[in-house]
C-alpha cells in the first residue's frame, strides 16, 4: 500500500531533519458499522427508534420523568453487547493500521472497535460500557452489569449511563473536528447522516482530500472527491482496500 510520506520539518538554527510518517486515515463511523454484528441501527426500518421511543429513551428529560425505563433500556443494550463480536469491517479497519495512522470517530456506543483491535477510538456519543455520576460529569467509572436506581457514585449521586443523550453536549467534537482538519483520507461507513454536530464533521476535512462513504443505502451521493460505495460494511471496505493497494 502506498500509504507513506515524508515530512520536512524545519527547525530555526539548526539543519532540515526528515521524519518518517503514515498517511492520516479518519474514519467516522455509524450504527450500520455494527450492523453485521446483529446490533440494530436506529434509523432502518425496525430499527432501535421505531421500538423506542427516543425522547423517553434518550433524553435528559426522559431520564428525569423515568429513569428506570432509560436504565433498561441501557442495560438491554449491554447485555447485548456482551453477546456480539466485532465483525470482518471492524477487523479490516484495525488491520489498516499496519499501513496508515488510522483515527476512528465512532457515533457507536459499542466497544466493537476496540475489541477487533483499533487502537485509537474517538467515542463521539459515549460508552455503553461506562457510566458517569449524576452530580459530577467527571466522575466516569467502567460498568458492565446492569445499572439500577440507587447505584450511587463515593458522594451519593444516582449514577447514569456515559451517553450522550439528545439535548446534550458532544464533549468530544472539538477532538473529532481537530482529527478531521489534519487528514489525509477521510471515511464514512454506515451513518446515515441524519444527526448533527457528527453528520457535519465531514466538511472540516482539507478540501480536496478523497473521502469514502460506504453504506447500502447512503444519503449522498458521489460527487466531486466523494466517492459513495452503496455496499454494506464488510463488502464496501474491499473496495476502500483496493482504492488503497492501486493509489
Ligand atoms: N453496513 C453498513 N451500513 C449499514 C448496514 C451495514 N450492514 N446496515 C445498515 N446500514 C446503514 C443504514 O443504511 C443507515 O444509513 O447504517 C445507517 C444507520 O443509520 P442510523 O440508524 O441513523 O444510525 P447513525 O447514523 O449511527 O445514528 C447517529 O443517532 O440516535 C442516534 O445517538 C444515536 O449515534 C446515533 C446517532
């Protein structure tokens, strides 16, 4: 793959040096990433909002008028997840990263990145697999059980799932807005766009740059350097794959 450049970086008062480096890979991707582990998107028909409804669900207002249903509704969803595996998508993008520097933005609150082995995950939207106090945003511990009324944090806070909910801050997107002006190629896989600030993380990448939005039933469609590849994950990113070997 020729994914490799050299940088020159010059230093006053002293001599030019060289620096070896990868090319930048952003990839942002969407619940249709973990499709093909048998987690459900939201937005496809019988997807998680047609059964849910997401005001109740996903809401800091939701959370306040019910908090057992919002509490069970995350605890379906970490059992759950505990019964998947990473998918041949998600292995592909972690073997990537024997070629490029890759930068994963993940929408997911899945643990399915990490888990096939992608070393740098960005969680725009949380993580299923933490929980944070209720008293303090900061207060963030690792849970993987199910989480209940009167799991408290050290001062006597109701703990709540470490996701962001509709309404609320996306702590995380100065990171993802900074990854994506500094890359190199940027690909989007199974979103289908529709939630913002993510949905317009796309138009911070350098202009020009090649950008790849693998999904079966995208919402762009090609032009200028996007190119859409309407294919599902695992089969879109061979096509990506072979982009990279003929470039
Ligand atoms: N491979 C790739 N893409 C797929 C696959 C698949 N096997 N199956 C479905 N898709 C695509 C759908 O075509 C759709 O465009 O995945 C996309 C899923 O879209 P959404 O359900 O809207 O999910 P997402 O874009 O991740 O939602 C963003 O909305 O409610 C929230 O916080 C939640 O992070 C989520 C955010």
């Amino acid at each position: 793959m020729g994914g490799f450049y050299f940088e020159e970086f010059w230093k006053p008062n002293s001599i030019c040096t060289f620096t070896y480096m990868r090319k930048r890979l952003v990839v942002l991707t969407g619940a249709g990433m973990s499709a093909e582990s048998g987690l459900k998107t939201f937005r496809d028909e019988n997807g998680l909002w047609e059964g849910h409804d997401v005001t109740k669900v996903a809401s800091p207002e939701g959370f306040r008028n019910n908090p057992e249903l919002v509490l069970d509704f995350y605890n379906q969803r970490r059992r759950q997840l505990k019964e998947t595996s990473p998918n041949k998508a998600h292995l592909t993008l972690a073997a990537l990263e024997s070629d490029l520097d890759v930068q994963i933005i993940t929408q997911n609150v899945d643990n399915l990145h990490e888990r096939a082995g992608s070393s740098h995950v960005l969680h725009l939207h949380g993580e299923l697999t933490k929980v944070r106090s209720t008293g303090n945003p900061n207060n963030v511990k690792e849970w993987t059980g199910d989480l209940v009324l009167g799991d408290v944090c050290e001062q006597g806070h109701q703990l709540r799932p470490h996701v962001v909910w509709f309404g609320e801050d996306v702590p995380m997107m100065f990171r993802a807005v900074e990854l994506c002006t500094r890359a190199d190629l940027l690909l989007i896989i199974g979103t289908s766009l529709q939630v913002y600030p993510a949905a317009g993380l796309m138009h911070y990448a350098p202009e020009g740059i090649p950008i790849f939005y693998i999904d079966p039933r995208p919402n762009l469609n090609s032009h200028g350097n996007l190119k859409v590849i309407p294919k599902i994950a695992s089969e879109g990113i061979e096509d990506f794959k072979e982009y990279l070997k003929n470039s």
